[in-house]
C-alpha cells in the first residue's frame, strides 16, 4: 500500500473548521500527515496533536512552506502527485485509480479550499487528476472517498498506537474504553 | 436502488459551510434531498438552488421542523432510519451495509454537526448506527463514503436533470460545458 500525505493548498482562517475536518478525514482514512501550505494555523496544530494523543498515531501536521517546494521535493524522492478536483477523470468511470495503483509510487494528495491556480492541472505540478463524480461539491468528501477507493477499505480497520481512547463499535448506544494505568 | 434523504441535525449559524459541504456531498453522491431539522438558514437556500439551477437536479431542500416529526413522519411512511456516528458498526468489519440494503427500504441518513442527544443511538431512533471506521472525522466524509458504498459507485456518473454546466472529464486541464440556446 502506497504510503500518502495530503498537500491543503489555500488555508485561510476562514477556513479553520473545514481544513479541520479534511485533517481529520487524511488521519482517519489512511493518510501518514498533512502539510498546509503557504499558511500557518496554530489552532488546527492543536486540535490535531490533541486528537493524535488521544485517539493514536502516527500522523503528522506540517504548516507553512510554498507549494512548489514541496510538490518538487515530493517528486524528486519518486513520488507521484494526485489531485483531486471536479474537472478531472471520474473515479468510477475511468482506469485512473487502477493506473495510479500500478505506479506503485507514493503519493501526495492535493485538495484545494477554493479555486486552485490553473497549473494544479498540468502534466507538470499533478500526475494525476481525479473526479470524485464532476459535479461540484466538498474537498473532504472528495478526500475521504478517493482514500477510501486507494486503500479499497482496509484503512478502516486499521489499528492507531499509543491510542488513549477506543471505540467498541455498537448496534445501539455507545461503548468507549480509556487506557487505564495497570 | 433505495431513496436516500439526508437529516441534518444540530446545524447552527457558524456551521454553515460545513453544512453547505454535507448538503452539496448529499446532492452528489447520490441523496435525493436534505433536511435542516430545528434550524433555518436563507444563505445556504439560496447556495443549493444556485448549484440546483446550474448542474441540475433534482435535489431538495428544507429547512426546520423538529427532528422528532421529521423522523416519526419517515417511519410511518415505511422508511428506515441510519444514522452515521463513530460508535456505529464499522462499515468495512461488520455486515451492516448488507443489511441495510436487505431491508429494500429508503433510508434517511442522520449526520450531525456536534454531539447529538443519546437517543439517537437507540433502537426508537435509529435502526442502524454506522461508522466509517471508528475515528473521530467528519460528518462530510463518512455520509460520502457510506453513500459511495450503499450506491456502489453508481451515483458517480449519475446524470442531473436540467444541467446548465456540464464538466467534461480531463487528465489534464479543464473543460467545462456551458448549455446554449439552439
């Protein structure tokens, strides 16, 4: 299985709750860290270390640092990048998620928060253009279906270390175990 | 293919664009409309009649009404009630999807924006709890992906009645359809 970092291009505060939620989707769907680039947020810094010291890791949140470095360095280690937009080839009606298994590369996942340079497109920043479905709607769900698709489910039963909570999944009610001192 | 409407529980003021991501992944993976129970807000109205009225539908949807009615009126039409949540039945480790789809029933799908009231966990409630993995995420991603895997990826080249933009497909680049008069 392809090791995966997500790239979040064009964090603003504004954006603070969603790009939240898109690091919390790349941890819980299988992703090893996120970079925010050319932004900082120490507030998101926060809530991701609370959620790795609880809930277990690894993951890894990075800020800062322009695009372009990071995608070069990203390629120039042999990895590939994939980005994840509406106007790229449709997940469930093309051959992209199987010819993005066969390189076998690592890959960098990059969503956007808003309208994303037109050069994300290009042969030269992106590998890979992927369409969750071409119809507009939200970079997490976006992200957490292609992950979903990439590692074909197994993320999902993936075990964290140094986990201080556990949920026993329930039919009804909630079960939720906390490590205790033996 | 069952009927699936989106319940929207718990939405307040500041979470509107995260309600605009759950109700526009509603649209596109599949749910044939949405429902803000207990809240009203015109904003995100006239956002989902925007992409309505260019990429088609149909989609509804509606605002208020409390939730307890909203779920009441769903069972005694004959649907069946899910509602997603970290502490549900791991979709990927256990068979509840499976059996949601042996009910041949149409679903209402409750997400909520923050934590919900414990009955919603109970059998009066819901008449199944699923998780998307048992991490804490986003209410975006799991209703993406539970959708993505109760359609089985046929939603993703559904086609949207009355569409005014069409994107069509690219490896590169992007190409966007805009429908003219003939």
């Amino acid at each position: 299985m392809p090791k995966v970092v997500v790239l979040r291009w064009g964090h603003r505060q504004r954006d603070e709750r969603l790009t939240t939620h898109v690091a919390l989707t790349a941890r819980a769907m299988g992703a090893v860290g996120i970079i925010l680039t050319d932004a900082k947020d120490e507030k998101i810094q926060r809530t991701i270390n609370e959620v790795v010291k609880n809930w277990g890791g690894p993951f890894f949140f990075q800020m800062g640092g322009p695009w372009k470095t990071v995608l070069k360095n990203w390629r120039t280690e042999g990895g590939a990048v994939v980005h994840l937009t509406a106007y790229g080839e449709n997940i469930q009606t093309s051959n992209v998620i199987q010819r993005i298994q066969a390189t076998e590369k690592d890959l960098m996942v990059i969503v956007g928060s808003r309208k994303v340079p037109s050069e994300f497109f290009s042969s030269e920043v992106s590998d890979f253009n992927v369409a969750i479905g071409n119809q507009p709607h939200s970079e997490c769900s976006s992200l957490a279906v292609f992950l979903d698709r990439l590692f074909q489910g197994k993320e999902l039963f993936k075990e964290f270390e140094n986990a201080r909570l556990r949920i026993v999944p329930q039919k009804h009610g909630k079960k939720l175990f906390r490590k205790s001192k033996v």
